[in-house]
C-alpha cells in the first residue's frame, strides 16, 4: 500500500456516497456516558498540538486516510452494514473527547445504538470527487466530536472506490493499513454470506487507561533517561534534523510536499537482508546505516540521530485493534572512526537495540518528567522528525493491495523538517519524505534520497561500502 498526498489523488467520476449515523444515532450522543479512561499520552499529545495549529491558523491535517477499490457496485446498505459492524468493533471508534481547558474528558457511545445509513452526495468528476474528500476529511474528523471519521465510496458498474478517514487520535500509521482487509471481509460477508473471521480485539480506551495508570519501574525509568540523555546531549540539546540546508532561513514553515523512491523489488530486498545478516545486523538497521552513510558522504555527518516509532502491541487483543500503539525512541550512534557499511551497521544494530529496549517508557510521559531537561517539543505546533520503518508483509490482505489500488492519503500541512517513512511490502520496499516546499529543500532531499540508495544497492552488489566523510559545511567556512 502506497503513500500519497491526497491533493495529488486523481480519482475516477462516480457516484459519490458517504455513509453518515442515522438520525438515532445522532439522537443517544447528548446522553452518551463519560467514560473513565483518559486520553493516551500520545492522544493527548496529538489533540493539543492540533488545537495549538488551529489557534494559529496553521495550515495541518491531523486525520489518516485510505482509500481502495472493491469489484462491481457497491450494495449500499450492505455497506452500511459492514461499517457498522467494523465501528462497533473497535471501542476507540465510539469516543471523542471534550477539552475543559485543564483535562481532556473521554466520551463514548454504547455499541449498540451505533448505525449508519446511506447518503448520496451525487455523481461527480474525479477533480469534484478529490475535492470533496478534502474538504470533508478537514473539516469532519475532530477527535473533539463524534463521529470522528468520514466513511464513503464512489460507486461505479465495475468497480468502487472506499474511502475512509479518521482523526489520528484513534489511529495510527499501521492501523490503517488493516482497515482495507476488515472491511473488505465484512462486506463480502453482508453479500456472499462467507464469514469474516475477524480476529478479537480489544479497546484502545483499555490501553490508554493502563498507559496513563502505570507507574515507571524504576529500572525502566532509570534506562530510559540514560538513553534519551545521550541522544539530547548528543546533539547540543536539541532535537534531530535534516543534515542538508532547506532553504528556510527565515525559520518559517513552508507548505509539505512528499519525495518517494523505490527501494527494492522483493529480490533484491531479500538480497539486502542477507547481506544484513552477513554484518550480524537487521533489515531495518541496515536502512539506518545507509541513511547515516549518506548523511556522511554528503555533509561530514559525525553521527546519525533521528525518532523512530515502534509498535507497543504487547498483548495479542492489540494485534489488530485501531487505535495509537507506538511509541517514538531516540536512535542515536557515532560515524567516528568507522569507514565501511559493515561497521555503520554493527553500530546501527546497537543503538536500535538500545532504543527498543524502552519502547514501554512513553516519550511524552518522559518528557513531562524531565521538563526542561528534555525540551523535544518546544513549539506545540509541531510535528518531530521521524524515521518510520514498517515491515507491512505479514498483514492480511496485503497480497490484494495492487489489485485493490489501496493507498494510505495525507492531507495539507506545514512543516520544518524531513520526516520519512520506509514501508516494506511483499514487492516492493519504498522511501516516502515529507519536505519544505522550497527549491533547496527539493533538490537536496533528492539527492540525499539517492545517495542513500546508491549505498543499498553497492552493499547489494558488493557486499559492503567504503565511504569517506565530506568536509562540513561549518569547517569550510572556518
């Protein structure tokens, strides 16, 4: 499943359809229930910086979006079916919360009172149907009400297209990977009659109030504050970011555009985690070293520091359930002294190791610790650097992404930096950045995009890379 910008999403004309509560439904919200669990760290986190954006007027979009297709026209209250029963599946799809100023208060509404009916919007080109979408996904999907989502397709004889988003409060960059496959499973079950066989799952409600309830181990905490401590001093207390000029000298954000580059094909990303384990490290440090080495090779990059997610699903009721169940470490290592891929690589592996090895300590739990020792977040605005890895093979359903033309949308936003996400799927591995929208950010993005690839593809082919440092920018100026 690819990644794209929903602005750049050029959709087929249809009959446009969304699937929207019925009037009961609407009716049960003034007397839905306060339920006890509070927002997770990283819903808080989230909620807060999307109401600080809007204060500012900011340009962002604080939803997630897929879209895919389904053979033939859609029976629309089939559907209407099927999306009531995928809601009623996942507790966090049921609430929304209500700022008080000091608290955000959780609410929810009991499964059962929970239907949708059809609605027709009418048959639009794919310019009105994007639009539509746009405008819908902005302006529907606030973690502050409910619903909090927008469901919909586009009917046509031969195929349809799904389209389905929600406030990122209640999802997160792996959740939405497994909505085509449920749903999916649950409409063909409203008209074929084959079983959905769903896993169970639980509550993101349950994990938050868990998260939020759960006092740091003292060894845990001590580990966590030693690891973050050599990330943030590492860096002259400051957080980490992109090794090559933007062009934003005047320290304002620019509109987000997104930068792809496909990594392997199936072979020869099988032929990079063997030479991986030829180094004694993994897939996915294997990215690492090669984006430090690039990093090196293009700027004299001493050491390589960056944010990656990893998955907190540690009990088998999370596996498939909707909901934010990450968490970011520091990954942090030196280039001194090392000159080979191999080397990068054994460096890479132990700091990632280092990094998982606190994936249970919340950063934002830890960051409310520390205060002003750890100062990640200093603009409420915005959105930290990440390096994303995902590793998507093993999810169901995955084998019909092509056919389906499933795709993960992101809407407009504003940003500083260069986020990037590196999804590994069963044919194809690719690189997505989010850059600037500057001239200089373009071309320098590129080329440390393809720097990075030319190393994978020698580690490939020759086993290993020598790389020499280039002289920094500062040293130069000296």
């Amino acid at each position: 499943m690819r990644m794209n910008a929903l602005r750049e999403y050029e959709p087929a004309a249809g009959r446009l359809v969304e699937w929207r509560p019925t009037e009961s439904t609407m009716d049960s919200i003034g007397a839905a229930r306060e339920h006890p669990a509070p927002p997770s760290s990283f819903q808080e986190n989230h909620i807060r910086r999307s109401l600080a954006n809007d204060a500012a007027g900011a340009v962002h979009s604080p939803w997630l979006s897929t879209v895919f297709d389904l053979p033939g026209r859609i029976d629309a209250d089939a559907m209407a079916v099927a999306w009531q029963q995928w809601v009623r599946r996942h507790g966090t799809l049921l609430t929304w919360f209500e700022d008080t100023g000091d608290e955000l208060r959780r609410y929810a509404l009991d499964a059962d009172d929970v239907e949708f009916a059809p609605v027709e919007i009418g048959d639009r080109d794919g310019a009105q149907i994007r639009d539509h979408l746009l405008h819908r996904f902005d302006g529907a999907t606030s973690a502050l009400r409910w619903p909090p989502f927008v469901l919909g397709a586009v009917l046509r004889e031969e195929s349809s297209t799904v389209f389905f988003a929600v406030d990122h409060a209640h999802t997160d960059g792996y959740s939405i990977f497994l909505v085509f496959d449920e749903l999916r499973r649950l409409y063909e079950q409203q008209v074929g009659g084959e079983p959905a066989a769903l896993p169970e799952v639980g509550d993101h409600a349950v994990f938050a109030a868990r998260e939020r309830g759960r006092a740091l181990e003292p060894e845990a905490q001590a580990a966590a504050v030693r690891t973050w401590s050599d990330f943030w001093l590492s860096g002259g207390e400051r957080p980490p970011s992109f090794p090559l000029p933007l062009g934003l000298d005047d320290g304002e954000p620019r509109g987000k555009l997104l930068m792809e580059r496909e990594l392997f094909d199936a072979d020869q990303a099988n032929a990079f985690g063997k030479r991986c384990r030829e180094h004694r490290g993994g897939f996915a440090a294997g990215i690492f070293a090669a984006l430090a080495i690039a990093a090196s090779e293009l700027a004299g990059a001493e050491s390589f520091r960056t944010l990656t997610p990893v998955q907190t699903r540690d009990e088998r009721q999370w596996a498939a359930a909707q909901g934010w169940f990450i968490n970011l470490v520091p990954l942090h290592f030196s280039l001194t002294g090392l000159g080979t891929f191999g080397e990068v690589l054994t460096a890479a592996e132990e700091a990632f190791t280092r990094a998982r090895a606190i994936a249970d300590v919340p950063v934002v739990k830890l960051v409310e610790l520390l205060g002003s020792q750890l100062r990640l977040q200093e603009d409420a605005r915005t959105v930290l650097p990440i390096v994303s890895f995902i590793d998507l093979r093993r999810i169901r359903g995955g084998e019909l992404w092509e056919q389906a033309d499933a795709q993960v949308l992101s809407g407009p936003g504003e940003g500083f930096d260069v986020p990037m996400w590196v999804n590994r799927l069963r044919g194809l591995t690719y690189l997505k950045a989010s850059y600037p929208d500057t001239a200089v950010a373009a071309d320098n993005v590129a080329r440390y995009l393809d720097r990075t690839m030319a190393v994978l593809h020698r580690v490939i082919a020759d086993g290993d890379h020598e790389f020499r440092s280039a002289v920094p920018a500062a040293a130069l100026a000296e």
